[in-house]
C-alpha cells in the first residue's frame, strides 16, 4: 500500500524510496508507461506485482521493461507531484487491476530526460499545488539534496 512506510531492517536505514518508471507493450502493440513509487529498492518486486494482477483480469502478460529506478526522498509527494503533470496523459484500461490507475501514454525519452533532470525545487515552482505539509517535507528534501551527495537514476535495475 503507498501510504505505508515499511521500517527498514536493523541496520540498513535508508531514508530514500524510489520513483520507479515501468514501460509496458500490450497485446496490440500500445506502449504506456506507469510511473509509481515505492519506499524501499524493491521497484522490480513491485512490476512483477503489476503484471501478476494484469494477467489476473487480461490472462496474458504484456512485455514489460523497468525503465528508471530513481531513489528519492520524498516518494509518494514525488510521485503525486508526477501524476498531476501528466494528468492529461492519463491510460485508463477497461478492467482494473492494481496501479491500473497510474499509467501514462507518453512521449518516453522527453518524460525519463525530465525525470534524470528533476531536482526537489521544481515542485516549489506553482505548476502543481500541494498542502503546506507536503511543501515542508519538499523544502526537507532540498535542504537535504544541497548538504549532500545527490542520488542518479538508473536504467533498468541497474546491475
């Protein structure tokens, strides 16, 4: 559920989660794109979740790439920042399955160059409005992202 932060094991505290960008190609050639987060490095665990409910409504697995795993420290507000954007681009599928409701028909190297690109202030620039709480936790990020080392995105799982 991504309203619940799992507690790391003893000994790996990581305040990052992950922003995660999935690519899938349907049985009639369509590419859309789920952008989700999660908040440990188990991205890939999550699109095998994905694809299990797919096949569960559609009986069939559609071909399916992890495209960003990119560590972030505020995911969910990342992510709900990510969705507003691309509202407009919204897929919606005629059965539901889980995170049906996040896919995206998008152009995929614009939004992955945006996304490599992006740093916490964008999100302080009014394209999307956001509750003072969630702007807190932005203006943590930032000052977090300024005193230290900044994470990179990686294709794939990157191994």
């Amino acid at each position: 559920m991504a309203l619940v932060k799992r507690r790391p094991l003893e000994g790996q505290e990581d305040e990052y989660g992950r922003l995660y960008v999935i690519r899938l190609v349907l049985k009639d050639g369509t590419e859309v794109h789920k952008v989700g987060m999660c908040n440990s490095s188990r991205s890939a665990d999550r699109m095998m979740e994905v694809l299990r409910s797919f096949f569960m409504q559609y009986r069939y697995v559609p071909y399916a790439e992890l495209r960003r795993d990119k560590k972030v420290l505020i995911p969910y507000v990342v992510e709900t920042y990510m969705h507003k954007l691309l509202k407009e681009y919204r897929y919606t599928f005629d059965k539901k399955f889980d995170g049906c409701q996040e896919f995206f028909d998008i152009d995929e190297d614009s939004f992955l160059e945006y996304l490599d690109q992006f740093e916490y202030g964008q999100m302080l620039e009014g394209e999307v409005s956001m509750p003072i709480k969630k702007y807190e936790e932005v203006r943590d990020a930032i000052a977090k992202e300024s005193s230290g080392s900044k994470p990179e995105a990686k294709e794939g799982l990157g191994f």
